[in-house]
C-alpha cells in the first residue's frame, strides 16, 4: 500500500466526500459514508479535519477550486461575447435540483464557517466570479459587441446576485424552474442594457 502524505490524504478524503455527498447529500452524509468511500476509518477521517462540518466546507472549497481552473480555460476557449456570457451562466448555476456544489453552498449559507481564513476564501471565490464576467462584458464592449457600461464590475456583481437566486429556485425544485429556465433568465438580465 502505498503511503500518502499530508496534503494528498487530505484530498483523497475530499474526493471521498464528493462521491458521497453525491450519493447522500450534504444534509444527510454521515462521516462514516466518507470514511467508506476513502477506504478509512472514521477517526482516520476525523483526524485531518476534526468536525463534520469542516468536511463540508473544505469540500466545497475543493469544488470552487477545480470548477476556477475550467471556468478560466472554458471561457478563454470562447471569442464570440454573447456566447461567453452564455457559458458563463451554465458555469454558475446549478446543472439541477441535486447539484453537488450548490448543495454544498447551502449548507455553508445555513452553518457559516467562522474562520477568517476560510470566509477570505469564500469571499475570493465571490470576487473571481464577478471579475470574469466583468471582463467578458467589457471585452463586448469593446469589441463593438456591447453597449459600453458604466461598471462593469458593478454591473457583473448585481448579475451574480441574481444569478444566486435563480439557483435558489432550482435547488428548491420549483415547478418550471430547472437549469435551462435559470441559465435563459440570466442570460436575459445579463444582457439588459448591453446590446447596442
């Protein structure tokens, strides 16, 4: 058996958590399911992370960091603006009412970690997101695609705001609220005033 260090046990245990919270949820997953999936015991899982909920968190965190890097060579993949901003919004919202990552974003809203540490964290993933749309807004503008805008952060950071609650409504579940209706709905407020 081969032996993993610190780090790389700490993200075999993630992976672990991600394969169970997507079987169980994130409300229901046991650190025993984790431990399962990792090939662990309980207290071996305990031991890197300490509480159940900062296994939901780290999780979380992981997820963010994995979806940044696709985001990043997705959207630079894509030179037309208007499909950038189409991409982008799939990218954001949850792909359903069972999505794992916006799952775990619920989670966190409800038990908000209290470490700085990883509310910095969080608060980078924010900023990341409205940045890169920022910049698609204003590369359409300034390629004659869009109207120019004012701020475009500004303009980018009301839009992940709405985007945030249409992805409420498709993890609730509500009736003609899926991820096709939540991502045309973005698209639409996205694009509000820029077309010239």
């Amino acid at each position: 058996m081969v032996r993993l260090e610190r780090p790389d046990m700490r993200a075999h245990v993630l992976r672990a958590a991600l394969l169970a919270i997507d079987e169980v949820g994130p409300e229901r997953v046991r650190v025993r399911d984790i431990a399962e999936r990792a090939g662990m015991s309980s207290g071996h899982v305990m031991y890197y992370f300490g509480r159940r909920d900062r296994i939901l968190v780290s999780t979380l965190l992981l997820s963010e960091d994995e979806l940044a890097e696709r985001r990043t060579a997705e959207l630079a993949a894509v030179t037309d603006p208007r499909e950038a901003v189409t991409r982008f919004a799939e990218l954001y919202l949850p792909s359903g009412a069972k999505d794992v990552r916006w799952r775990l974003w619920a989670q966190a809203i409800a038990r908000p970690p209290e470490d700085e540490e990883t509310l910095a964290r969080i608060a980078g993933f924010a900023g990341t997101w409205v940045r890169e749309l920022a910049g698609i807004v204003a590369r359409g503008a300034g390629a004659g695609v869009f109207r120019p805008i004012g701020d475009a952060e500004r303009h980018a950071a009301r839009m992940c705001r709405v985007m945030d609650s249409l992805a409420s409504d498709v993890l609730l579940g509500l009736p003609g609220c899926d991820a096709a209706w939540a991502r045309d709905q973005a698209v639409r407020e996205i694009m509000y005033g820029l077309e010239p």
